[in-house]
C-alpha cells in the first residue's frame, strides 16, 4: 500500500530545513476551540535539542515530501537511589509531528520506534515525553501501543508579554554597567558568593536595576 512506502531518515539541515518549519506551521499544539502554541524555530528546526549532549532528529518522508519528524536528546539526570551514583540517562522524546494529511497510516509509530531504537543503541535507562492531555492520539499513542505510563501533570500558564498589568515606576532605572563597576557593586552586595559568581558570570553582560530620584522629589 501507498503509506507503506514512506522512508526514515537523519535529519539534514541543508535539505530538510524549509519543509520542517512548513509542517510545523500546519501542525498546531492544544486544543482547536482555544489558544494554540506555534512553535518558531527562527530557521533551525534543531534549536531545542542542540545543547543536549546527545541528540537525534528524524524525517519521514514520503514521494520526496516530508511528511513527519520527531526530536530526540538524552542527558543524565538525578534519580534517588538508582545506581551506580543516582544517575540516570533519560531520553526525551519532543517535536513529534506528522503532516494531517498522512495521519493514521503508522507513520508517527514508526518515528517513536526508530527513535527508542536510538535510545538504546546508547543505553537511555528511560524515556519520557510531554503532551497535551486532551490530545487523546497522542496519549493513545505512547500509553497504549508504547507501554508509557503517568508520570507527573504540569500546568502551562500564558500571559501576554504586551498587556502586562504592572507599570514599572518611572523611578526606576535599568543602566548597563561596565566591567570594572559591575565588579565593585557584585563584591559589595554578594561578597559571601562572590567565587561563584565571578566563575559564572564574569565576561557576560551585566545590568543593574537601582533607583534614580527625581531632580526636586
């Protein structure tokens, strides 16, 4: 049958790169009758998962089009009382995403398949992903056919960045500080810490918030 003919392979950025940010564009996240994520990878699709130690990106495609994609990074994480020192390497799988018109035909399966096959090629001890709970094909998908179970139910709050309720006062004044000062004002407030952060932080831009009174008030 036609669906059946469709390949798995490695992402390449060159080749791959329009058509995934075009089927992320035509896959929405959440609930139809209410606010939807977009995802918008400014032109690299690889952005969530590039930092991660370990990453892997997978494209369906079908006829020479793309028809699906999933993500995939693995990290080491604390889990008390897992041996050998409460470690543990989880893979995470995120980004998947199939074309709505090529839904229903294994396609999706296929990718989370190749995507464990991955995972254990590099010993992950589990796997974990995040979905809408509502998204009954998704859960279907990873509880049922995979054998994922419940783990935790985050919340997700959205607030608009332009209709912010808060008014910083006119009082308060945000001024970039040069090295030399930043260093002055750094070691008189956080002298106890300051190792730390003179580690952390020291070449990277930094700002100061303090408060400038008004010429007569």
């Amino acid at each position: 049958m036609e669906f059946n003919q469709f390949r798995i392979r490695s992402y390449e950025g060159q080749y791959h790169r329009a058509q995934v940010e075009d089927l992320e564009r035509r896959c929405e996240v959440g609930p139809s009758e209410s606010v939807f994520l977009f995802i918008d990878t400014m032109g690299e699709p690889i952005c969530r998962i590039r930092n991660s130690p370990m990453y892997m990106m997978l494209v369906a495609e079908l006829k020479n089009e793309l028809v699906g994609v999933i993500q995939g990074s693995i990290k080491l994480v604390v889990v008390h009382g897992h041996p050998p020192n409460n470690l543990a390497k989880v893979g995470h799988v995120l980004g998947l995403r199939v074309s709505p018109h090529h839904q229903r035909k294994g396609i999706g399966s296929s990718l989370v398949r190749r995507l464990e096959e991955w995972f254990t090629s590099k010993d992950v001890d589990y796997a974990y992903m995040a979905t809408e709970k509502d998204n009954q094909a998704s859960v279907s998908l990873f509880r049922n056919k995979f054998g994922y179970t419940k783990f935790r139910t985050p919340s997700i709050l959205v607030n608009p960045v332009n209709h912010h309720c808060f008014q910083v006062s006119s009082n308060i004044e945000i001024a970039r500080l040069k090295m030399d000062k930043s260093l002055i004002v750094g070691s008189a407030q956080c002298m106890e810490h300051w190792g730390d952060i003179q580690a952390k932080c020291l070449g990277k831009h930094l700002f100061l918030a303090c408060y400038a009174p008004r010429v007569g008030g």
